[in-house]
C-alpha cells in the first residue's frame, strides 16, 4: 500500500471509530498520558549522573536552565529570557525570566544560578559532565534578576552547553533530597515514583511560562521488546518513545489506531573498548577488532535496517561530520593478521557487559559471532541498567567490551577524559579539543572537528556503528511530540491530545 492510500485508510478507519464512540463519550478530550521508556532512571538528579534516562524524564519538564534545546536542536532562552555577550566574549549577562518559582514555592533568583553552576564547576563536583563548566572564571548576582558569568576564554558553545540536562537550575533547599524528589522550575512537578515501574508528573499549576496542556504524565518501565509491543497494543501505554522492536513498526503503521514517528538522534552506538586495560591497550587488537565487526549486518540484524553508519565518534546529519566509515570496514582477513601482529595468542577470551537496551543484546550476540569468525571469544554478560552505569561506566570500568549508544549532543569532547570509561589517554587529542573550545571562526572551528574525528578513527578508539535512530510509536490522536531527538529528552511541555 502506497504511503497515500495508507493514509487515507487511516483516516477513514479513525473516522469510523470516532463515529462509533461519539454517542458513549468515548472521544472526550483526554487530559493525561502514558509514556513506555525502555530505561528507568537510577535516581532524578540530571546534574549528578551522566544516565541519559534521568533527562528522559525530567529535562524540561520539571528542571530547566538558562537556555534549553528545541526539537531542532536550536539553543533558546528558557530562564534566561535574555543576555548580553561581551566584545571580548568573556562576559555573559543573563537577564532572567520573572516570576519563576521552584516547585517548593521559593522564588527563582540570579542566586540560585550562582548556585547551580558553582555547585557543578567545583572542586568536588559529581556533575557528568563537568568540563561543560570548567571555562567559568566567576558567576556573580548583579541582582535578583541579572546574573554575569566571567569565561577565562572565548567560548563559541556556551549558550549551547548552557542547555544540558546536566546544566539546568537547581535550589540550595532541595539538594539533599534532589535524587528522590527532584524539585526544579518547569511546568511539571513530580509526583510519585513506584520503583522498578513508572514515574508520575503532575501539571505545575504556578508554572512561569506557558503552561502544560497535560494534567499529568506517567513514565512506564518496559525493558522487554516484547512485553513493550503488548503494552502498546492493549493500549497500556499511549506513547512508547526510542521503541525498542523495530520489527513491529510496520504492524503499528498499517493500523489506525497508532502513529509511528521516525528520527534522528545524536546518539553514537559503538562497541566500546576499554583502552586502558589488556589487549585493549593495544591499538592493534582495537583496530582488528573494527575490521572484524560487519556494521550494516548490526544495523540489519539487530536494527531492522534502521541506522545510519558511522565511522567515528560524530552525529552524521552535523554539518561537520567527516564520513570515516571506509577505515574499519569489515574485513576479517585483515583482523586475523593485525591479531597475529599484535602477538595475540587465540583463542582470545573477552567480556563483553551489556545493558538491557535491545540494540545492545541483539547487536551484541552479532557482534560476538563475528568476533569469533576472527578467534576472539566475547563471553556475553548481561546486565541491568545500574549496574552497567556503576561497575561498566562511572567507577570500576570493570569490562573488555560493552555497546552502548551516547545520546548526548555534541559530546566528542568526553573522549578528551583520560578518566573516562573508554580509558583513551591522548594529549594530541586533548589539544584539539581544547582549541574547539575556544575557536569562534566557523570555518577554522569545522577544521579542528575533523581532525578531532579521524585521530579517533585512526586510533581504533571504539568500534564505530551507528547513529541511534528515534522510532515513537504513538496513539492516534497524541501530537506535540519531538519526532528527533537533539538531546536525550521526552519534553512533554507542548504536548496535547487533539480529539
């Protein structure tokens, strides 16, 4: 069926229904939504954890910051209704917005901002994403209303690192409790949060901006394919956003009771290499296990055909992407010699840890059988999400290999971290990054880009797959939704039921 006629049949089988249901009341105008995600946070506090299921629930929705991300990934003002940049580019006055209250009823003021970033930038800073902060020379209240922020240099990202999750405003009162009942600004409040099951948000009646046109929002847990495709098709769940069985997107489309959306997001998958510990230290072993790793049979196996490929750590739809792909093509041959090269006795016995994700097990089990093809044997080790994040990703980096997609915008610069769980250590690297930082010539800063984007690629970093697509199967009737995902986000701020 043409894309045409589909659309047609679901017009008339919608109208049918509509017609059926106008006598029982059926079609009343719904105030309230329920939202599958395969991730459930580990706690609620954005700027303490680099888990990307915290922003998927909180990011503009109950926290917000100077300026945030539109659904075209463009930075606007949020509350920062205004600023002004020095001509030397190191000062930065925000002009707050007025009225803004936290969800405890204290008022939103340029000392909270004072607050918030010093509370990130600090020494004994927790923040994910702490190099986001450290170009801040000072932050100082001018007045309640008017907040400078000193740079140490020109810095041509601020506005756009200024709209992180990991950046948004926090309040002195509410940190103590920030991971359990988050208390931000935003035209949701928290609600209730039933472990291991759903998180609740209610409509901020006070809110400053323009207000929600949803009483209330639930987040529903499911990490099972399966289990998520049946919650769907009871109509357990209205929305399921990053839908994890690609394979039953075409039954949603045909039927015109859903919606299906298709997108981009930023999210590099990669097989990840830990470079800090053997063989992985060796950038033969890394580069052979690139040629090994047959991308497209990932994106088809495990993805459905869905995903662009990738060759380095970069969003492909970014103007500046540099397309490296041709460097790890798939060639077990070559992988064979680079493994004789580097003295690497076979059979190699690996640990490959994966999250609960479904391209990470499906694309894992591919991944493993081609790298058996080649004499390395990744012992597969399932895991849950909070234990992928503490003992894979944030402190004991206690794996050989894992997959994972990095969904936040723009994020080369954490390769930088030789802290980092990749475990890459390169000053050359560092310098490049540290140029982007405070480059400002559009034409000199695409230059550095690439450059930064094949040392990764000739360092066999990570073995590159590809950009994670959005797929968001939604009923009939749920419009305002984000069909791409410029940051890792479910923002529910415009989002209404037109019935």
């Amino acid at each position: 069926m043409t894309n045409a006629l589909r659309s047609v049949a679901k017009t008339a089988a919608a109208a049918s229904v509509i017609a059926l249901t106008a006598g029982t009341g059926a079609a009343m105008a719904q105030d309230s939504l329920t939202l599958g995600l395969q991730l459930e946070p580990p706690h609620m506090d954005p700027t303490s954890a680099a888990a990307g299921a915290i922003d998927q629930v909180v990011y503009a929705n109950v926290f917000e910051g100077l300026t945030r991300f539109g659904p075209d990934g463009s930075v606007n003002p949020s509350l920062a209704r205004s600023w002004d940049i020095s001509e030397d580019g190191l000062t930065y006055t925000f002009h707050l917005v007025e009225g803004a209250k936290f969800h405890d009823g204290t008022d939103f003021e340029a000392t909270d901002v004072v607050f918030s970033l010093d509370r990130a930038r600090a020494e004994d800073s927790v923040n994910a994403q702490k190099s986001l902060f450290a170009g801040i020379e000072s932050v100082e209240a001018l007045d309640p209303a008017t907040v400078q922020v000193t740079l140490s240099a020109p810095d041509g990202m601020f506005l756009f690192k200024m709209a992180w999750g990991d950046a948004v405003m926090v309040a002195p009162e509410s940190i103590e409790t920030i991971t359990t009942n988050p208390v931000g600004t935003g035209a949701f409040t928290f609600g209730n949060w039933v472990q291991g099951d759903s998180i609740t948000l209610q409509k901020n009646p006070d809110y400053w901006g323009e207000p929600a046109m949803l009483d209330s929002a639930t987040f529903k847990f499911i990490s099972d394919p399966t289990a998520a495709f049946a919650a769907m098709m009871a109509g357990d769940v209205d929305v399921f956003v990053a839908f994890p069985a690609p394979e039953n997107l075409p039954q949603f489309d045909a039927d015109p009771r859903y919606n299906v959306l298709i997108g981009n997001t930023e999210g590099e998958t990669i097989v990840a290499m830990n470079n800090a510990r053997p063989p992985f230290d060796n950038k033969l072993v890394r580069e052979a296990v690139a040629h090994a790793i047959n991308r497209q049979d990932i994106i088809d196996g495990a993805m459905f055909g869905y995903g662009t490929p990738i060759g380095t750590f970069f969003a492909p739809h970014n103007p500046d992407y540099v397309d490296l792909t041709e460097m790890s093509a798939y060639d077990p041959e070559a992988a064979k010699a680079l493994l004789e090269e580097a003295g690497v006795e076979l059979p190699l016995s690996v640990k490959m840890t994966l999250p609960p994700t479904s391209y990470a097990r499906r694309g894992g089990e591919i991944v493993a059988a081609q790298l058996r093809e080649v004499g390395i044997v990744a012992q597969i080790e399932n895991v849950e999400w909070a234990q992928w994040l503490e003992n894979t990703f944030r402190n004991a980096h206690d794996y050989d290999l894992t997959i994972i997609s990095h969904t936040e915008p723009m994020d080369i610069a954490s390769l930088a971290d030789p802290d980092y769980y990749t475990g890459y250590d390169n000053p050359a690297f560092r310098e490049v990054i540290d140029q982007i930082a405070v480059e400002s010539d559009p034409e000199v800063r695409s230059d550095l880009l690439g450059q930064a984007q094949t040392m990764l690629a000739e360092d066999y970093v990570a073995g590159f797959l590809f950009e994670l697509p959005l797929h968001t199967v939604a009923k009939t009737g749920v419009e305002g939704l984000w069909i791409n995902m410029p940051t890792q986000a479910t923002d529910l701020t415009g989002v209404y039921w037109d019935n």
